[in-house]
C-alpha cells in the first residue's frame, strides 16, 4: 500500500494539531490567571482559618474489652460439670463475644436511652442548647417567626429542612457527635474525646457522659442477668433427674457470682487505660488544609482555565 501523500491532507484538518510550543506561549501569556486564582485560594484559607475556634480537649484511654469477670470466658465452672459449662455457654452473658462490650460502648453514646439518662441525671440538654431554653418558666422557648432566607426557602422546597425540636433525639445526635472514638497507633488502645472552648467543661462532660455511658451498659447486662438467674432457679425447682438438677444448681452459682461482679464499683464496661484528662493546650488548625489546600486548589482551576483560553484562542 503507498504511504498517504502528506501534502494531500486537507489544511483544515491541520488547523486542528495543536502546536505545544503554542500553547505553552499562551500559558506563559496568560499565566496571571492562575496566579490570581492561587491568590484567591490563599486569602479564602487565610479567611477561613481566621474563623477557627481553639478548642481544649478532654481524653480518656480504654482497652477495647470487658474487664475480668464480665466476659464469657471468665466462667469458671465446677471441673468435670460438663453440663453445667453448656448451660451457661447456652445462657450466654452480658458482653460476651470479640468486641462485643466495646461495640455496644461506642453504640450508647449515640442511643437515646442514653441521651436520657444524662437528661435527668444532668440535665445536659439545657446546658447544650441553652440558648433556647428559658431559665425564668423552666420552658423551651418558642421559635420566632422570621421571613426565610432565599437558601431556607430551598431546603424548604427541597423538602431538607427539619422540625427545630429539642427533645431526646436531639440531645443525642449532640452526644453522639461530640463525642469522637480514633484509634491510638501501634497500639489495641482506643481515645474516646471531647472538646470545648472550657477546659474544665469538656472534662466534666466527658466524665459525665462516659459514666452514664458505662452505667446504661451495666445496668442493661445486670437486668438480663437477673433474668438467667430466675429461670435457673425455675428450672432447680422443677428438675426430677439428680445430676441435672446439680448442673443447674452449678450454673446458678456462678451467675450469682458474675452477678456481684456486676454490682462491683469498678469500671464495667472497658479497662482504663489513662483516666481522664483535659489538656492543658488548645487545639490549632492544621495550616497545610486551610489555606494551602485552597491555594492549591485556587492554582489548579485558574490553570485549566488557561488552558481552556488558550485552546480557543488557537480555535
């Protein structure tokens, strides 16, 4: 096949090969865009970091487990009772399983139940949302009526706007979003945190929260340990068979025996690792996202918009 004569091509079709050394002169030419959108980015950062709150963090460092004598494998059943190891294997017991106490740790600070506990022992949604309760009539105030902005009228349209109703839920999501679970490197340690412009503040409301936190998931465990203990005592009383009714009587033992366990001052839910503390210094914003990400950014869209010049004009 004879190679395609080069001066047949069309002059139209060349007039769309882009030349780079071209269109590098034109980015050369119109490189003050960029420049200008990387300054916008700066001050847009610089802006933005203006407005961060310094904040003192409170922490508390736990083991992802229960402490002894809450886990399953903390049984000790009576040597060669077969029988009374797979009735409480069969029971089961309160935080039993890899994880399973932890799990159950990190759901309560989001529950509701636990929301209301710290409401009626703390009263803590008065104190989150104090400036909508009244002090004076002990009442929730009433939202006032204001024209809505044109983004309300949005969310409105769009149907993304919520009822401002302070109750249970609320107070929930508040907890749950204050409170922050990271994982400590290297380590099986987890830091449970919470912040605040107060020192003294985000301390208290740590300590408070991860003590009704513990309390809920005790008391939850305690309940259903009652319950095994009253069906094995049912069940003592109605076994006929001499060496069943012994297992039973075994496994009866030892769940009154976790149950003490239960009711111990000790920390029930995880091993404390570091107690409780606030640090002695404020929180700081991070410099490399604030104003040198939007910098970056900034440069990256006024660069394709050179591009994007030049090409037309080359057009």
């Amino acid at each position: 096949m004879p190679a395609p004569d080069l001066q047949s091509i069309d002059a139209a079709q060349m007039d769309y090969v882009l030349d780079l050394r071209t269109v590098l002169k034109a980015v050369l030419k119109w490189s003050w865009i960029a420049v200008i959108f990387t300054l916008i980015g700066v001050v847009y950062g610089t802006l933005e970091t203006a407005k961060f709150v310094p904040e003192y963090t409170a922490k508390i460092v736990i083991a992802p487990q229960s402490p002894k004598g809450n886990t399953a494998g903390s049984l000790q059943p009576a040597r060669g009772n077969g029988l009374t190891t797979t009735l409480l294997t069969a029971l089961g017991n309160p935080g039993a399983g890899p994880g399973g106490m932890f799990e159950r740790l990190r759901f309560a600070f989001k529950s509701q139940q636990l929301a209301r506990r710290l409401d009626e022992q703390y009263s803590l949604s008065q104190e989150i949302f104090a400036g909508r309760w009244d002090v004076e009539k002990g009442v929730w105030k009433t939202a006032v009526s204001v024209e809505p902005t044109f983004f309300e009228q949005l969310d409105i349209y769009l149907h993304q706007d919520q009822a401002n109703i302070l109750g249970t839920e609320a107070l929930a999501m508040a907890v749950g979003g204050m409170v922050k679970f990271e994982p400590i490197k290297k380590t099986q340690f987890w830091e449970i945190s919470v912040s605040h412009t107060d020192r003294d503040t985000a301390l208290r409301r740590l300590k408070i929260i991860f003590s009704a936190a513990d309390q809920l998931l005790r008391q939850q465990d305690r309940e259903k340990m009652l319950e095994q203990i009253a069906f094995l005592r049912t069940r003592t009383e109605k076994s006929d068979l001499a060496g069943f009714r012994a297992a039973i009587f075994g496994a009866l033992i030892q769940q009154e025996k976790n149950l003490h366990m239960i009711d111990s001052d000790l920390i029930y839910s995880a091993d404390i690792v570091e107690p409780a503390f606030a640090s002695e210094m404020k929180s700081k914003p991070n410099l490399m996202k604030t104003i040198l990400v939007p910098a970056v950014g900034g440069g990256f869209v006024g660069l394709v918009l050179v591009l994007l010049v030049s090409v037309f004009l080359r057009e």
